[in-house]
C-alpha cells in the first residue's frame, strides 16, 4: 500500500470514528460503530449505531448510499458482524449490496463475531483490509472490549483535588474545590459513561443526583455503595436513571423492598470482610446489566477500595490551586511499600480549564 493510500484509508477511517460517537450513551451493551462508503473519491453513504436494537452503522450507510453501493468502499470502526442477533448480519449486507472493499479498523472480540465476519467478506470474494486507525477504534469501545476479555466494565477514577491531594477537608467539607469549568467538564465525563459510582457516604454528605445538567447528552446510571441499606427514600440519587443499589447478604429485607418500591433495584454481593462489599463481584454484575464504562465518583474510602483491588483502568484529576492540609486523600487508604510498587499512569494528558488542570491517565496495565 502506498503512501497516499494508507493516508486516504485514514482519512475516512477519521470520518467513520467521529460518526460512531455519536452513539455515545445511547447503544451500550453494544459497541459504537461508524461506517462510511466511499466511490471515486466520494462519500456515497454514511451511518452509526444510534441506540441499543436498532440498524447497525453498515445498514444505515448502505441506506444512505442506494445503489451506489455497488462497487464502493467501505469504512467500518469495528469489524462487521457475521450473526443473526436483533439484526441480519452486516458482512451479508454488504456483500449483497456489490460493496467492493471493506476497511476495517479492529476486530470484534465477540465470540460470535471474531474474526467470522472478515472471513464471510473474503469467502465472498471481497478485499479487505483490517488494523487502520486499530488503537482508536479500540480506544472508543474499551468499555465493550474490557467486558469481553476481563468480565468488568472500564473503570475510570474521577476526583477533585487540592494541589496537595486532597478530596475534602478531615470533616468532609468539599463544595467547591474546583471552579465552575471543572464542574462542567465533570459532567462531559459523566455523559461519557454508562454508569456513574458512589458509596453511601458520599450520599449521606452531599445528596448528589448524578445526573448530566452542565452538558448535553443522557444521564448515566447511578449506582451506590450502601452495605447496610441505609439510604434515605428521599435521596435525590433514587430519582435517576434505573437506580442500581448493592448491598450485602444481610442488608434488611424490609429495607430492599422500600427501595425497590422507589424504583430501584437492588441487588445483594458478598462482603470480602465485613461491612467492604466484594467490589469484583460489584463489577461483574454491573457488566451483566450492560454496563461497559463506569466512573467511579466516590469519597476517598471508596476511591481507594477501588485502587486497592486493582480495578481502576483510567484515572480523570481536576486540580485547584489550593491547599488543604491534611484532608481525606484521593487515594484512601492505598498503601505503598516500595517506589517500584507505585501505580504508574501512562499517556498522561494534561488540559488547562481555568485556573484549575485536569490530568488524565491510563493504569500502565489497562487494556487500552
């Protein structure tokens, strides 16, 4: 392939990328694609996953293009489907529309999928090419590609800290350490996950709703920490989307029903010792539930529980110009015995928003 061939398979790759964002919110437990169709230098069609059960992004951009289809190419983020599950399969599609190429930027892990459907495209004679633009077609789907691989959804740890680290004064005051552009920016990453995380806490002190009210997009899931069940029937988080409550094996029945009552489920995990909930088995379950990205929004007990277990993927910092002396922490009760023991952030990113930085990393053994 030359030069120019690999920049133009890029290019609309790029255009294919930006299309499946689109979906953002709205198509978990499935992954976002894009898909373009291109002939003689021309978009001819373009579509998107737009929401969970309905046309894949192949369909929708052979909709667009018609009959100039046929001997087009196609651009797709993730590898066309080979099953029959809400929908035919795409590889079909495509090959019954005469498409005559299909760029893909990275396989589907999906057991059903994985390989089957770029077989399907070459046994009907179709060029393929595959692996363009593959870390950022993997990078929008880490949550879809964590659950298939690890079980659990892409933790990302989100916090606002003081320039010494810390989340709230030693009484827990927090409102405000950082300043309004943070707060928005906070609310941008929450529109970005399915699900948002907090313990009972953090529900008891500040009564957040969870919710996205400074970005457009859909509200996440609000699901919260709460062992013993004491959560207030009129806490604001219980008016959100499909409240999901984990508590342990003997949280009171009476209490599970209320909260069912209000609309929430509520579901019972083992503790790993007592009053500490198994926050693998939290993960797996929220994964059953289609839940693919999770932020985990809680106090410092809960955030450091998380690092502890080694179950953080990616962490999300806003930093004020301030000192608090000694607070509560970011990281909890993490205990470090060596600097080699360290938890290492790669592919740090640094944004300034007002006078406050928000730094953003991966765990140097995230799947990203």
């Amino acid at each position: 392939m030359t030069r120019s061939e690999r920049w133009r398979d890029e290019r609309y790759m790029r255009m294919a990328l930006s299309l499946a964002l689109r979906g953002t919110g709205k198509v978990s437990p499935n992954p976002r694609v894009g898909c373009v169709l291109v002939r003689e230098n021309s978009v001819v069609g373009w579509g998107f996953h737009g929401y969970y059960g309905g046309p894949h992004a192949e369909v929708e951009a052979l909709r667009r293009a018609g009959e100039r289809a046929r001997g087009s190419t196609a651009y797709v983020t993730l590898e066309p489907c080979s099953h029959h599950g809400k929908t035919p399969p795409c590889a079909d599609a495509l090959l019954e529309a005469g498409v005559g190429r299909v760029v893909v930027g990275v396989r589907d892990p999906n057991p059903k999928v994985d390989g089957g459907g770029m077989r399907r495209l070459r046994e009907g004679g179709m060029s393929c090419t595959e692996g363009v633009l593959e870390p950022l077609c993997r990078q929008i789907n880490r949550g879809f590609f964590n659950v298939l691989t690890r079980g659990r959804p892409w933790v990302t740890a989100k916090g606002a800290c003081s320039w010494d680290g810390s989340l709230a004064l030693a009484d827990g005051q927090s409102k405000w350490i950082t300043g309004e552009r943070s707060r928005r920016v906070s609310h941008v990453l929450r529109r970005e996950h399915d699900a948002v995380l907090v313990g009972i806490g953090t529900v008891r002190s500040d009564d957040p709703a969870l919710t996205v009210r400074e970005a457009q997009g859909s509200s996440p899931r609000p699901v919260v920490l709460d062992g013993a069940l004491c959560l207030p029937e009129g806490a604001a988080v219980l008016n959100g989307n499909r409240p999901l409550i984990f508590c342990g094996p003997e949280a009171p029945p009476e209490r599970r029903e209320a909260l069912q009552r209000r609309g929430a489920e509520v579901v019972a995990v083992r503790e790993k010792v007592p009053g500490a909930l198994d926050l693998g088995e939290v993960l797996a379950a929220l994964a059953r539930c289609g839940v693919l990205s999770l932020l985990v929004e809680g106090g410092s007990s809960v955030l450091g529980s998380f690092f502890q277990e080694g179950l953080v993927d990616g962490v999300a910092l806003f930093l004020a110009p301030k000192l608090l002396g000694r607070g509560l922490p970011f990281s909890g009760d993490l205990t470090i015995g060596a600097m080699d023991e360290a938890v290492k952030l790669r592919d740090p990113l640094w944004t300034p928003l007002g006078e406050d930085l928000l730094l953003e990393g991966l765990i140097s053994c995230s799947l990203a």
